[in-house]
C-alpha cells in the first residue's frame, strides 16, 4: 500500500480473510473505527524511513460487519522512488513470510520469473513483466504452448535458443544445473531486444529434468552500449594505427604500456616488442635526457602538457626531427600513467631552413639593389625596405625610415606636402592591380624625378596583405630624353628650312639654266668658226648636264615630301611602259631585255616611288653597258608573296669595283666617269625604298655585271 492507506496489491489469501477480491481499495475502509487512529500513527512512524518496521493488531471488518483480530507486521520500503508498505500476517512460518516475500519481489520485479513444466510443456508462473518485456501477459504465456512465441526469436539465434533448451529438458541430472542464454528477440512495439535468461534445471526422483526455473532481463540497453564500445574501440584503434604520430603510453616507471604501429616506421621495431620495455633501450642516450627532462617537470609541477622537441635517430641510422608531447594521467586511478605523442618534424623543419635560406637571399638581392624596394601592410606601415629606400627618405624627407612605420604620416607631420597620390596608389594596388607611376621631388640638389611599379602582395590562402614597391631614379634619362626631343625638333626645323631653302634655290636656278641653254642653241647656230662651234657645243651639254641635275634634285625633293600611297600595280604594264615611254630601244637598239614574273600575290605599293626606283635600275643598267660586249642584256625577275615584293635587275654591263660598292648609295658619289651622270640616282632609290619599307641589295663583278635586288613591302589596305 501506499502511505496514505490506498491498497497496491493483495494476494489471494488477504481476499480469502477479508472476503472478497473486488472490495477494499484502502486499509482505512477495511478496519474498525476504533483502531484508526494507532494504525495511522503506526503508518506515519514506519513511512518515515525506508526498512522501518512495526508490529500491528489489524482489526479488519468486512462490508457484512465481521470482524476479525490479524495479527500483522508492516515494513516500508522504496520502490520507483517512492515509499511504499508492507502489511503481512505474522502467523505464518518465517519461511512463508521469505517466500512471501520472494513472490512479492518477482511480482514486482522489472525481470520476467518464471516456471516451466518440462512433461506438461507448460510455464506454471510468469510473473507480470512478461507484458512489459515481450508485449505478451502473463496469462497467454502460461495458457499457451511456448512454441506460439517462437517466432519472435531474432532467426540468428533461433536455433541457440531451441537447441538449449531441447538440451536441457532431455539431459538426466549432472553437476550443472544453472544455465544462461542471451538471445535477440522482435518485440511487437519496441523492436529489437536483448534478453539474458537465467534457470536452474530441478530433477524428478529418477534424475530426469522436470523443472525449468529462471529469470529473463532486459540487456538491450547495457548490450548495445557494448556493441558500441567495441565499435569505438576499433575506430580508435583505427585511427591511432594510421595516425603518422606516434603514441606511446608510459607507465610510473616508464615502462611502455602502449604503443602505435607507427612505431614501427622510425624504430623498425614491431610495437609487441616494445611493450614493457624501458624507452632507454630503444632510444639514444641524448634524446632519452630530453625525454626525462620534460617527465620530470610534468611531475613535479604536475602539469597537465609538457611539450619538446626530441632528435631520434630512426633504425637506418637517419635523423629524425620530433615534436614530443607529454600529457599528464598520472593522477587519473584508472590510467596511472603519460601519453607521450611524438610528432615527424623532420619535413617541416627542412621547409622551414629553406625558408629561411631563401629568405636570406632575397635580403641580399633586395639590399645589393641601388633602386629603392620596400612594401607596406594594408594599414600602410612599412613591412620591409632596403638600404636605397632609406637613403631616399633621408635624401628627400630628412629622416631615417623604420619598420612599421606609417611612412606617408610621418612626411606630413615633418612639414612635406601631403603625399595623397602615392598614398592612392598604394592603396589601389592593394585592390589587386599593378599600378606605374610617375613622380617628382625637389630636394636641396635639385630636381629629383622617380618612376615607381607597385604591386599587390598576396599571401597563401591568396588575400591581398600588403603592396611591394620599385623606385628607380629617372632623372638623367628624363633629362636626357628632353634634351633630344628639343634637338630634335631642332634638326627637323632646320631640315625643312634647307629643304626649303634647295627647292626654291634649283627652281630659281633652272630659268637662267633654260634660258642659257637657249642662248647656246642661238649661238650653235651662228657659230662660225670651229673653235665656236666646240666651245658652244661643250656649253651645251655641260648646261644640259647643271639641267639635269637641277630637275633631279627637284624631283627628289618633290617625292621626299609625298606620303606613301598605296595601290595594286601591275608590274609587267610598268616595266613595258617605261622601257616604252623612255626610248631606250630607241637607244640601244640591239638590247635584250628578258621578263620573268611571278606575282602570286598582287604588288601593293606606291606608284610613283617605285616607278622611280626602276627607272633609275634600269637606266644604269643601259648607262653603264659594256661596249665591248656583243650585246647588252637585262635580265628582270620579280616575285611576290602576301607580304613582299621582291625585285632583280641584272645587267651584263661593266660591273662595280669592290671598293665602291659601299658608296653608290651616297649622295652624289660616282664611280664612273665614263657617262654623264648626278651620282642622285641610287640615292633616291634608296630614299624611296625606305619610304616603301624595303631594301635594295648589289652584288657586282668588274667587267662582268651587277645585280641589283630590291624588296619592299605590300601594304595591305
Ligand atoms: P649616276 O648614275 O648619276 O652616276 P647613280 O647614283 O645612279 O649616279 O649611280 C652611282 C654610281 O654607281 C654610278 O656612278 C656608277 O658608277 C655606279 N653604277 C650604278 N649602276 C650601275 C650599273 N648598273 N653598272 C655599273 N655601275 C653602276
């Protein structure tokens, strides 16, 4: 019952007393007005404390008013948290009140009781948590075969369970007698169960098997957890075998307890083999000191983590760098002992050198540098600079440069302008772009003028932590470069003037020249006496000549100033055209004049510059013919591809010595005298040609000929 009297449970010998199952929910209903009051005493004294117990008088009356005198014994105890009573008649052996009691406690027991008759098949008791634990009451269970509830077996251990027990029932008595299986089952509502049953086997007086009494428990909770301990276990175990540290546990005195295969890769010992072993005897000397050094201050400071590094030697007798970690178990009563993690440095540490190598050696390149270097972090303060940056500041700002600081501040506190463009700069190089500029110092020598290339500095994960700058003084070849702008706008100043100035000079000279060469021809025809008439005729052709020469040097001039107009040409029409037209036949009438073209590709090029050129080609070839050979012969080959046009005037003339070959080009220069000519010509071929943007090329051999190779690009629209 429960303190307050209400009634929990009554077994069948009360209800036999008292009269009847259905009636008395509380002990107050059922006993004499009378003793009420030292019943509800006696219950107040025995639920203070769980074991309490008292000796009572129970004068119980039933609905019809009889009433008898039961002498009783009342105990509380606590279930599910709560205090609960006990009211038992005391007449009854002290071993019925144990099996009472013992009844009472598997009634109320969370593990299924039970007994089953082996020649009946029939369970003679279950107790009532058969209805919590399989779904099934305790009446269904006893009124049915235990077949029934068969199919409820996990099929994995179906056939355990129906072997042990067939077992059990037909073995004749032996020593054993007790017996546990742990077998899965589906229960109807909470699915998979495990269940651990425990019985003892009572024979019959002919040692045959009779009696099946056991208990059945609820391990799914305490099963699965293990399940999961193992599993963790080898997930750990996982983990700290392919772990690249290695794991050593030590215990007290040092001894390994524990240790991760990867001890095998720097030892070359198989970790079974070190268990119990003294690191001493697998370690050097001097990295055991380190080792004990750093396991004597966790000691004795008691501290949780030491840390050190440790030089291993590893089993090919390499070194190998480490980072040992100690923690501290000491304390813990289950563990007594410290994890020492040991770390393969040996990687990092030689990344680590090269950094710093190369680290070095950027100083070097960055300090040998006569340019300014520095950079400066997004906030603008100095990162780092070499020795021409400081010299910079000092040369223009007075004042030595110092790491971290803000550079541009500190001008403007000293007095300098305010230095907001190179300020812009830095900072929109620090939105990623590479930025070029100009810029100007005055200082106490003068003019200083600086051409600056910033760049972004980005660090690994690829974000903008800064911007490097290169100065480089410019200040000569400004200066420089100005000075020949201004000479030569100069130069081209007065190249027009004298341009102008021979233009205007040979066109004001070629009207006297033409009206003299009239007077001559009047005077040719007056002319009487021999000697006249060769001095007039020697005037004549040297005017004649002083003509030419004027008209070409104009012509010349002409063509100099004329742009280079474009435009497809028909070489064949104008090499045909201009042998026409200039009465060369006329001439020579005997000459042999050969044309082999092959233009693929249309001649685009300016037509009056290179009619120009191969008037000029041709007519020293017919100029500079060789009398004493049967016949003069002109050979002209041309071809064209997209880009160029190539051209060959070969004649079989007298040929030019080696020693002029370099000159003909000169203005003026003659190498032959037995013509009349200005020594112009090749010189305005070359001209033109460079205006056309080509070349032209002799080869010649005295006495024998010369080819003349011109090649000027087609201009393409
Ligand atoms: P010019 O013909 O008026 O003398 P050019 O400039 O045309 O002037 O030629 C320069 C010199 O090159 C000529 O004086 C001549 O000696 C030489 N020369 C030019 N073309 C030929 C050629 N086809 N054969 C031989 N010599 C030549």
């Amino acid at each position: 019952m429960q303190p307050d009297g209400s009634i929990l449970f009554k077994n069948d010998q009360w209800n036999s007393i008292t009269g009847g199952k259905a009636w008395g929910n509380n002990i107050f209903e059922m006993i004499s007005s009378s003793s009420i009051p030292q019943f509800r005493s006696v219950l107040e004294q025995i639920s203070s404390h769980p074991g309490n117990t008292a000796a009572i008088n129970l004068e119980l009356e039933n609905p019809s008013g009889n009433s008898i005198i039961m002498p009783a014994e009342a105990f509380s105890y606590m279930e599910n948290g709560q205090i609960k009573i006990m009211v038992m008649q005391v007449n009854k052996s002290e071993k019925d009140k144990l099996a009472d009691r013992l009844f009472f406690s598997f009634e109320n027991s969370n593990d299924v009781f039970y007994e089953f008759d082996i020649l009946r098949k029939r369970y003679n008791y279950v107790s009532p948590a058969c209805r919590e634990l399989f779904g099934i009451t305790p009446e269904q269970a006893m009124n049915t075969p235990p077949g029934s509830f068969e199919y409820m077996i996990h099929a994995e251990d179906y056939a355990l369970v129906h072997n042990h027990f067939r077992t059990i029932c037909k073995t004749p008595a032996h020593d054993r007698k007790n017996f546990f299986i742990r077998y899965r089952y589906f229960h109807s509502t909470q699915g998979l169960k495990w269940v651990i049953d425990r019985h003892t086997v009572f024979y019959d007086e002919q040692f045959q098997p009779c009696l099946i009494v056991g208990s059945i428990r609820d391990i799914t909770a305490s099963q699965l957890s293990q399940e999961k301990l193992q599993r963790d276990e080898k997930l750990f175990k996982g983990i700290i075998d392919n772990s690249p540290d290695l794991l050593l546990i030590l215990d007290r005195q040092e001894k390994v307890r524990f240790v991760s295969s990867s001890v095998e890769n720097i030892f070359g010992y198989k970790p079974d083999a070190i268990i119990n072993m003294h690191p001493l005897q697998f370690m050097n000397k001097s990295a055991y000191d380190k080792m004990a050094l750093a396991l004597r201050e966790l000691k004795q400071n008691s501290l949780p983590v030491t840390e050190t590094e440790i030089t291993l030697k590893n089993s090919k007798g390499n070194e190998v760098f480490t980072r040992a970690r100690f923690v501290n178990y000491l304390n813990e009563p289950s563990a007594q002992s410290v994890l020492v993690v040991i770390q393969d440095i040996t990687t990092q540490k030689k990344y680590d050198q090269q950094l710093k190598d190369s680290y070095a050696n950027l100083q070097c390149i960055i300090n040998n540098s006569d340019d300014p270097v520095w950079s400066m972090d997004t906030e603008l303060k100095l990162i780092v600079f070499n020795q021409a940056f400081s010299d910079l500041i000092k040369m223009f700002f007075g004042f030595q440069p110092e790491k971290g600081q803000a550079i541009f501040d500190e001008i403007v506190a000293r007095g300098y302008p305010d230095q907001t463009d190179c300020r812009n700069h830095f900072l929109s190089a620090m939105t990623g772009k590479k930025i070029n500029f100009e810029k100007t110092y005055m200082h106490s020598s003068g003019e200083a003028i600086m051409y600056y290339t910033i760049s972004p500095i980005f660090n690994a994960e690829g974000r903008i932590t800064g911007a490097s700058c290169i100065g480089k003084n410019i200040t000569s070849i400004v200066k420089l470069n100005r000075t020949l702008t201004e000479q030569n706008e100069a130069l081209i100043k007065a190249n027009r003037e004298l341009d102008r100035f021979v233009y205007s000079m040979s066109h004001d000279l070629r009207s006297p020249v033409a009206s003299a060469l009239g007077l001559v021809q009047i005077m040719e025809l007056e002319a009487q006496d021999s000697g006249t008439i060769m001095h007039t005729s020697m005037l004549k052709k040297r005017l004649g000549r002083l003509d030419a020469l004027i008209a070409g040097i104009l012509d010349f001039i002409k063509q100099q100033k004329e742009p280079v107009k474009p435009e497809i040409i028909d070489l064949n029409w104008l090499i045909e055209s201009l042998v026409e037209s200039r009465g060369y036949k006329e001439e020579v009438p005997d000459m042999e004049l050969v044309l082999n073209t092959r233009v693929d590709f249309p001649v685009i090029t300016d037509l009056s510059k290179l009619t120009t050129v191969l008037e000029n080609l041709i007519s020293n070839a017919i100029k500079y013919r060789d009398n004493l050979k049967p016949r003069l012969k002109i050979i002209i080959n041309a071809f064209s591809t997209s880009d160029e046009t190539v051209i060959q005037v070969i004649d079989n003339g007298i040929g030019i010595a080696d020693k002029h070959k370099e000159k003909i080009f000169d203005m003026f220069y003659r190498a032959s005298s037995s013509v009349n000519g200005s020594g112009l010509g090749l010189y305005i071929v070359q001209e033109n040609l460079r205006a056309m943007e080509g070349t032209i090329q002799v080869e010649s051999k005295l006495n024998e000929g010369s080819v003349f190779t011109i090649r000027f690009k087609n201009h393409h629209p």
